[in-house]
C-alpha cells in the first residue's frame, strides 16, 4: 500500500499510482438548484435540480500517469477519474492533482 500522509479515506475505485503519495483530499457534494424570484427580485422559492455532483480531489507528491483518466459514460453514483493535472518545477518535488466525480439521481423529499 502506497504511502498516504493520514488520508485514510480514499475512494475504493481509485489506486494511487506507484512512485506517488497521498497528501491531501478534498470530498465535495453538491446539488444545483433554480431560482424563482418575484417581480422586485426576491427569491421566493429554491428548487434543487435533478443531479446531485461529488467531486473528490486528491493532491498527490509525485507524478501521476494521464491514463489514469477513464473514457466512457458515467454510471449512476460511481466514482470515475475526469482530469489529471501534474506540476514540475526546478525548485520543488513534481506534484500531481487527480479529479474523480460522480453524478447521481436527487429524488427530492415529499413536502
């Protein structure tokens, strides 16, 4: 098992890749909403849309390979690598940054 920092929570769909270490990552889930506002412009009800996003960001020491990035459709709630972003400089360690997201189904509740 590959080095983590403490990050014990990553995602079961993603293998960090030889030669790279887990440092920080972020887990973010959001849900669009509409809007309706009155005639004067004050927002009279918030309605959530259909779609509910989770984005997990993982920043990396080391260089990741862009392969890790999945092609294909998104399956309902599955996590799945969408952007691979590697830094190098002459003054520090090479950095990577992994994107997964995962689209779901928001049924909202009953009023």
């Amino acid at each position: 098992m590959p080095a983590t920092f403490g990050v014990t929570t990553i995602p079961a769909v993603f293998t960090v890749p030889t030669g790279c270490v887990v440092k920080k990552l972020t887990d973010k889930e959001s849900i669009e909403t509409v809007k309706y506002r009155s005639a004067v412009g004050i927002t009279i009800r918030n309605i959530p849309k259909k779609l509910k996003m989770r984005e997990v960001t993982i920043d990396m020491v080391g260089i990741a390979p862009l392969s890790l990035v999945a092609a294909g459709d998104f399956s309902d709630g599955v996590l799945k690598v969408v952007r691979v972003r590697n830094q190098e400089t002459n003054d520090d360690v090479p950095a990577s940054t992994a994107t997964l997201k995962a689209y779901s189904t928001f049924t909202q509740p009953e009023e």
